[in-house]
C-alpha cells in the first residue's frame, strides 16, 4: 500500500516536474498570430486586445506578435494551415472559415487545423428603416413572403451577414428577400440611411453605435431601428429588443472567435496559448473590450471547444450552401 | 466649436503633441516619398506603439503620417517617375516631363503648394459642413457611383497620345488584371485557376509598384551605361508668383473640390481623386495639348485632389463613424483599442479626439508645406544621384514594402511580373496611364453596376431616371466626344485657312 502511494506520489512528483519544465521551454520567442484580415476590422481588433492584454498583465514571457494578411481571408488560413507546426505560428479567424468550406471557395476547413480556443461571441440585428412601416420579425418575415423577392436585404454575399439573411429567411416557408451586395456593417448602415436598401442585419455593436446616445437613450436623427437579437438573451444596452427565440423562434447567430493551430503543433503550446488566452480573458483589459463591442464572454478550449465547432458546422453548412447558390 | 477647435490647437503647440506632429508628418513624407512604402503601411506598423499612447496623441501621430504620406509621394513621382504611392501615379504624367525639362523645382514647387491648398481646402469643408454632406453622400446609390466611376473612365481616351488602338488595349489590359481573385458581388473565386493565393486578386500597390517605379528601375539599368545628359537645372521658380497663383487658382479649387467629395464617397480613394480632378482639368482646359508633356495644370490638378482627399474621407469617419479610405479604417481599429468607438456620437462621447483628428489635419498640412519647401533644394538633387546607388536601394525598398502590405511573397512576385510588364509595353508603344486608370476604376464600376442590377432585378432603367445618374453619363459623353470635336474643328480651321490662303493666292 504504501509502496503503492510512493510509486504513485513519485510518478505524479515526476509528470508534474516534466510539465512545468516543458512548459518552460514554450514560449522561447514571440509567437506570431495571423490575422488573416487587413488591419481595423472585428478579428483584428479581438486580436490586439488579447494582445496587449497578455502583454501587460505578463501572462506569457514572450509577446504575441499580430501579423495581418490580406487579400482574401483564405490566404492567410492556408498560410497558417501549411505552416511548420512548431508552436509559434496561430491563426484568428471566425465562421466565415465554415462558410468558405461549405460554398466549396477553398479545399480545406475548421477540421485541417487544431483548435485551441474560443474567445468571445458577437450576435447580430435584423434592422430596417424607421419609416419602413416593419415593427417586427414577423411582419418582415410576413411581407417578405407575400411579397417575395422585393425587401432589398443588403449583405455582403457569403459572408456572415449573408448567411444571417437566409437563416431568417429560413424561419418563414416562402418569405424571400432580394440580397443584393453591400459589403460590411458600415456599409449597409449607409445604405439603410441612404434608403439605397431596406433591410440588414448589423451586429450588437453597429447597432448601439449607430442608434444610441451614450446615455444609452435613442439617437434622434438615427433612420434605423433594430428588431430582434439572435444571441441567447437580450442585450442590456438594448433591453426592449427581444431575442429571436422569445418570439419563437429556432434561431441562435452568434460569431465567435476562434484561434487555430496548424496540425501537428505540440499539444504544450496549445495547451499553454489556450491557457493564456484563458487567462487574459479574465483581465480588465479584455473584460472592457468585450464590453464596449458588446461580446458575450463566452470562453471554450479542447473538446469543449471542439464539440462547439462541430456544433456550428451542422449549422452552417446547409445555410452556406444556400447562399452560394444566390 | 470655436472652444473645442482652438483647445485642440493649443494642446498641439505643446512640446510633445508637436513632436507628434512633426514626427508624424515628417516619416509619412519620407515614408511616402519612397516608391513601395505607402502611408497605409506606415500607420498599420505603428499601431501597436499606439495601444500604450493616450488616444488624444495617437490620434495626431496617426493623422500626422496620413497627411505626410499622400504628399511625399510626389517627389520621386515628379523627379524618377516614380510613384511613392498609388496616389500619386497621376502626378508622373506631368511632373516628370517638366522635371526632365529642367525645371525639377518648379514642378516640385507646383506638386507642394497644389497639396497644401487641397488641404486647406478639403480642411474648411470638415470644418463646416461635415454632418451635412456626409448624411448627403449615403443617398449616392449603385448607379450614381457607377456613372461617376464613368466619367473617369473616359480619361482613357483623352491620356492616350499617339495610337488610340493602344491607349485601349492598354486600358483594357488593366481592366483585365483587374478580374482575377474573388468576385466582390458573389462571393466565388473568378479567374484564378484554383491557385488560391489568386484569390485575393492582383492588389492596386504591387500592380502599380511594379508597372510604374519597377518597370522605370528597368529602363534606367538598360540604359545605364549612357550618360545622363546634365541638363541645366533651375530649382528656383518652386515659389508660385501671383501670377501662378491667379492663373492656377479655379483649377486649385475645383480640384481640391472634386479630391474632397471623392474622399467622401465611402470606397473609393485618393488615386481615384486625382484621375477625376486630372480629367476634369485637362476637358476644361485652353492648353489641353500640353497634358502629359508637363503641364503645370495637371500637376496642380493632380496633387490638390489626393491631398484634398484626406479631409474628405474624415468627414464621414467623424460625422457618422463610416471610414472614408483604407487609412480611416486602421484608424477606427486604433480607437477601438483605446475603448473609442467612432459613430454619430463620436462628438459627444470624446470630443476631444474629434477636435484633435481636425486640427492635426490643419497643422499637419502646414508643417507639411514648411518641411516639404524648406527641402526642395536638396531633395530636387535625386536626379542627379548616381542611378547605380540609387536603383538598388529603390529596389530593396519596392520589395520590403510590398511583402509587407500583407505579408505574402506573392505580392512581390506580383509587383516584379508587372515591372516586366511595364517595361516591355512602354518599349511597345503602349502608354502606362490607360492601364492605371482601367485597373483601377474597372473593379469598382463593375461592383457598382452588379449592386444596382442586383437591387433592380436588372434593369438598367435608373440610370437614365435617376438625375444625379444622368447628369454625369451626359458630362461622360460629353467628355467622350470632346477630344473628336477638338480635331474636328481644328480640322475646319485649317481647311478654312487654306481656303482663304488659295483665295489669297488668286487675288
């Protein structure tokens, strides 16, 4: 018996002394992070703020080091996917990866690299004009119906906007909008005020920013309003915008972010940059970021995060493959 | 507003928010100046150092580059030809002509006080009229930005000298390279022959890098072994008299106008600025033979609008929290680090950046104008370095900066392919402005008049019915035809005279 505990004590004396000295040895340089987006948009952002968050609490001895590739979003994915997996080279990117897979843009998806950890949510708003006469999800999902083919839904075609659309789409049989292609949240926000278009959907952040004071009281000159939320519950800074699944309806769109490894990296620097991560999620740093974006601070590593991510895939599919057919 | 505007000055003229200032302007000119390195390069490096700023400071250093970079572009764009950024591709077409008829300083002088006064210019217009415009410039649908694209493009014709059949196919050429990557209005790669680093398509600063200063870089080490003929320079005539400035001020103006509402219009950048305000100067112009042999108009045209460009593009960024240009959009990342969110609010929330953002624009120009004509003298000497210490520097620059761009090589190869490129169609005949302005304007007309077709189910009917739209595709034919008229007349001119001379002759 006691024989027993001394082998065991020894050998758990013996992992734990080889765990910390492995983790000892990552990281011994900067580890780059690719951003496979031009600098200023949502994943660069996420990006730097964990950056300087594990920078100045000291988190990791050496720095992250943000490397923005871009062109398209699939440059910088594949770079990172034929990268030497030796621990310093990470990828940040969201769903548009699985969107991409599925529309068949590139060969490869989420399951070509490890994951290693899931950093904050951001759910997105149907918006339309003010003077639109739409109160409601279901008098836009109404008049989309009787009258297919005629909202003009501005998006960004593929994207996350994109897919937004045709998932709303999806929750009335008939109801069609017009998509017609805008670009980003900024873009549609101008066109919705411009009345170049008649419907969005913005997120969280685009929303508050574009419709409130910061008193949180409701801009006078704002042409748009939101009218419903796609996370689990309703936004604090939103409080009468009531949440799809209130209304009754099966829908849940929310965009995480995700960092990647190449496969292959050591299961040390996974474990240490998702510990890191974990850690600087619990900064007031991020704490603050995720605030001001309006995030949900959701955090999600190993299996959990794996399981998450086939999850959002059985998801998404079906609804990208819609959307490349538009 | 009087209060927030000179708070914000005052805060300038402390000692480090002017170094700031000057150290923003100062490396955004040098920066700019240097063929490859681009301004939006600059501001995306320094970012970082920016997170442990306070925001007010970063705010000034950032824009400090901002006005600096659009500007230094000009000096080896008027001395070698070659562009320091996309942006001042237009300013080549004249500044170096005159540059290589002697009168570098001039040209030079012309290039600095045409961007200062677009400046100032695109300056007053935030100022005073930023909500307004801004809420204006989101009526602009699909079909007014595709018809004014069209105006532009029409410039084909007019740039072109000698053989019309190449100023197309070069123009064409551009459209073409334009193509490749993901198409912007359905999300599916077009054109790329499933090698996916084409996915993000052939980007405007290594296409134009390339066809421009890498191509010029050729021709100089082809002739190489000649001897430069050493013309006799005058750097002196870079201050405008008052009759320069008589002479050139509606043209400032109007230019500086068109670079402003250019800067406005979410999208579209500084390089499109300047080709509109060239096209309309030279259209409007009593001297249009002298474009693109050195005229002082199309430099002046030119550079006003680039410069006027950055006050434009700030307007909506202030006004509504929409970035204006590439940079704005690095800027709105910088905010969002420092818990800034730019909207509608912006004014309310933290007025003090916005009032810094203004006047940093205001003394970043003026430190601009001191710095870029306290220099000219020395900088004018360029031309007469050695080309063999100066092309491989040059070289080296082109590379580093474009792999930094987006940190692929492939944009290198990019740039290098289209050197060839450049150099073996100017040893054709084919001239380079053409494919400029089709490779740059194609993309976007093309992604406008899909969104259009797109909201009309395919009708083309609103650009005829929609009176902005008509407007300028009446002013495109007109420019169109211009050039046809211009010969036309001449034509009867001298059938006219030779007539009266025959009559003469029978007298």
């Amino acid at each position: 018996m006691i024989k027993q505990f001394a082998v065991a004590g020894l050998a758990a004396a013996l992992s734990m002394g080889m765990a910390s000295s492995a983790l000892a040895e990552w990281p011994e340089k900067p580890i780059k992070v690719i951003v496979p987006f031009k600098a200023g948009g949502t994943s660069d952002q996420v990006t730097r703020a964990f950056q300087v968050a594990i920078q100045e609490s000291e988190i990791l001895p050496q720095p992250l080091t943000v490397v923005n590739v871009g062109g398209h979003f699939s440059i910088g994915a594949r770079q990172v996917m034929e990268a030497n997996p030796d621990g310093y080279t990470f990828l940040t990117l969201h769903i548009a990866l699985m969107g991409g897979e599925a529309a068949g843009l590139f060969p490869f998806g989420y399951r070509d690299f490890t994951p290693v950890a899931t950093t904050g949510e951001f759910c997105v708003l149907p918006v339309v004009r003010k003077d639109s006469g739409i109160d409601s999800v279901e008098q836009l999902l109404e008049k989309a119906k009787d009258e297919p083919d005629t909202l003009i839904f501005g998006a960004n075609l593929g994207a996350i906007n994109h897919m937004g659309g045709i998932q709303l789409e999806n929750l009335v049989d008939g109801a069609k909008f017009r998509f017609v292609q805008i670009g980003g949240g900024t873009a549609n926000f101008t066109a919705l005020m411009g009345g170049q278009t008649d419907a969005s959907v913005l997120s969280a952040a685009e929303v508050a920013n574009f419709t409130l004071n910061p008193d949180g009281t409701e801009l006078s000159d704002a042409q748009i309003k939101p009218l419903a939320y796609t996370g689990p519950e309703r936004l604090e800074s939103l409080p009468d915008v009531p949440t799809l699944q209130e209304l009754g309806y099966d829908m849940n769109y929310c965009i995480q972010s995700w960092w990647f490894a190449p496969k292959g990296t050591p299961q040390e620097a996974i474990d240490g940059l998702a510990q890191a991560l974990e850690d600087a999620s619990g900064t007031d740093r991020v704490a603050k970021f995720y605030k001001d974006k309006m995030f949900g601070s959701v955090f999600l590593k190993g299996d959990e995060m794996a399981a998450s991510l086939d999850e959002t895939w059985d998801r998404i599919e079906p609804v990208a493959k819609q959307a490349a057919q538009k | 507003m009087i209060e927030g505007l000179f708070g914000a000055l005052a805060h300038l003229m402390t000692p480090l928010p002017f170094l700031y200032v000057l150290i923003g302007t100062v490396s955004g000119i040098i920066v700019g100046a240097i063929p490859g390195l681009s301004g939006a390069m600059l501001i995306a490096l320094t970012l970082p150092l920016t997170f442990y700023m306070q925001p007010v400071n970063a705010v000034i250093l950032l824009i400090g580059m901002y006005v600096g970079s659009i500007t230094g572009g000009l000096i080896t764009a008027t001395l070698l030809r070659m562009p320091g950024t996309p942006s001042n591709v237009v300013t080549t077409f004249d500044g170096h002509p005159m540059a290589m008829a002697g009168k570098p300083g001039r040209a030079l002088g012309l290039g600095i006080a045409a961007s200062f006064i677009g400046g100032l210019v695109s300056w007053v217009v935030l100022l005073f009229l930023a909500k307004p415009l801004s809420i204006w410039a989101t009526r602009f649908g699909p079909f007014e930005y595709f018809t004014l694209i069209l105006m532009a493009m029409v410039l084909i014709a007019s740039v072109t000298q000698g053989s019309m059949v190449k100023g197309l196919v070069s123009g064409f050429l551009g459209m073409l390279v334009s193509m490749p990557g993901v198409d912007p209005s359905s999300g599916q790669p077009r054109l790329t022959w499933d090698w996916y680093v084409l996915n993000g398509g052939l980007k405007l600063l290594p296409v134009l890098i390339g066809i421009f200063a890498v191509s010029q870089v050729i021709g100089d080490i082809v002739t190489i072994g000649k001897r430069m003929e050493r013309i006799e320079t005058r750097v002196s005539g870079m201050l405008m008299s008052f009759k320069d400035w008589r002479d050139q001020a509606f043209n400032m103006l109007r230019s500086s106008l068109i670079g402003t509402w250019v800067g406005i219009l979410p999208g579209i950048g500084a390089s499109i600025g300047s080709i509109m305000a060239y096209t309309a100067a030279r259209n409007m112009s009593r001297k249009p033979e002298e474009y693109g042999k050195g005229s002082e108009e199309g430099i002046v045209a030119s550079e006003a609008a680039n410069n006027a460009t950055i006050g434009g593009a700030l307007i909506p960024l202030i006004a509504m929290g929409i970035p204006g240009s590439v940079i704005d959009a690095i800027l709105i990342g910088a905010l969002m680090i420092h818990s800034i969110t730019p909207g509608p609010t912006l004014f309310i929330t933290n007025g003090d950046v916005v009032w810094a953002m203004i006047a940093t624009a205001l003394v970043a120009n003026v430190v601009m104008f001191l710095a870029m004509m306290g220099s000219v003298r020395l900088v004018a000497r360029i031309m007469y370095v050695p080309r063999t210490f100066l092309l491989p520097v040059i070289l080296v620059f082109c590379i580093i900066g474009t792999f930094a761009l987006d940190n692929t090589m492939f944009d290198v190869w990019v740039m290098l392919i289209f050197g060839v490129v450049g150099y073996a169609m100017e040893r054709a005949g084919f001239p380079l402005g053409p494919f400029v302005i089709g490779f740059v304007l194609a993309p976007l007309m093309e992604e406008k008049l899909r969104s259009g077709l797109m909201m009309t189910a395919g009708s083309i009917e609103p650009i005829f019915t929609r009176p902005l739209s008509l407007t300028f595709l009446i002013i495109a034919i007109l420019l169109l035809l211009t050039p046809f008229f211009r010969v036309w007349r001449e034509g009867r001119a001298r059938r006219r005279a030779a007539t009266a001379a025959a009559a003469a002759d029978e007298a």
